[in-house]
C-alpha cells in the first residue's frame, strides 16, 4: 500500500478514535487522554494510536488499561466509519514527547534564573570578561589574512 494511502488511514483512524474517546467512551478511568498520532502497518492488520496522558504515573498506568480493554470497542467505531477490507487491531502507546518537552522547559526556565542569579551586581556578565574595557589587548597576527608574494604565480 502506498505510504499516502497509509498516512490518510492513520488521520482518519486517529479522527475517529480521538472523537470517539472525548464523546463516547463512559469509562470513567479514560480521562485527560490526547491521541498525538497512529502508525498503521502497510497491510492495515495492525494500528500503533499514540497517545499522551496528563498526570501521575499511576493515573496514566490506569488510563492505559482503560483504554486497552475499550479497544474492541474504538475498532467497531473505525470499522462503522471507514470503509477497509481489515479493521485494524489496535495498541495504544503511551508518546512520551509530551512529558519530555514539558521536562526540557522546566530546565530551561531553571537554567535562565540561574544565569539571571550568578550575574554580578558591578555590571560584569556571565562570561566574566569586565565591561569596562579593562582586559587586555591583544595584537593581531600580520600574517594572518595577508597574503604574501610567494602565493601568487
């Protein structure tokens, strides 16, 4: 199958089953569930729905199984819905992107207080090179960026 036809299943799939999470599901351990994406396999037997869950481990662990046992379930729905020779069997993926790029901005902010924290009150920056212009001058080399006789033929 083409690798367009797969990634136009894998949006339908994912519309499907997102829609399908928000309003249909009544299990009350699936909440706070954000379907990223689905990777369908090239013979549509097999779909991978990632999926990020907003809490802790436990709640996310929880959710998880939730939405495993309600698989049968979303297949129904993307079978009523999309007109295949296979229903694809679907795994859900707990997509931990999320997670990661919440992680590197709490870094970040935390990395930019501490640099806000170690600048000095004279006016010296980070670096520790004075502002005043007070460090020492050093001489260009004349050789470098010359070129000398011998070079050009």
């Amino acid at each position: 199958m083409s690798a367009r036809r797969l990634l136009k299943a894998g949006e339908a799939i994912r519309e499907v089953v997102a829609m399908a999470i928000l309003t249909e599901i009544r299990d009350p351990r699936v909440k706070n569930i954000t379907v990223i994406g689905v990777e369908v396999a090239p013979d549509m037997r097999e779909a991978k729905v990632l999926i990020s869950i907003m809490g802790s481990e436990s709640q996310q662990a929880t959710s998880l199984r939730g939405l495993q046992n309600s698989a049968g379930f979303l297949q129904s729905k993307i079978a009523e819905r999309i007109d295949t020779r296979y229903t694809p069997k679907l795994k859900f993926v707990a997509d931990a992107g999320v997670k990661k790029s919440l992680a590197v901005a709490q870094i970040l902010d935390q990395i930019a207080l501490e640099k806000q924290k170690s600048e000095a009150p004279t006016g010296q920056p980070v670096d520790g090179q004075p502002v005043d212009g007070a460090a020492e001058s050093i001489a260009p080399d004349p050789s470098v960026g010359e070129h000398s006789q011998s070079d050009e033929v």
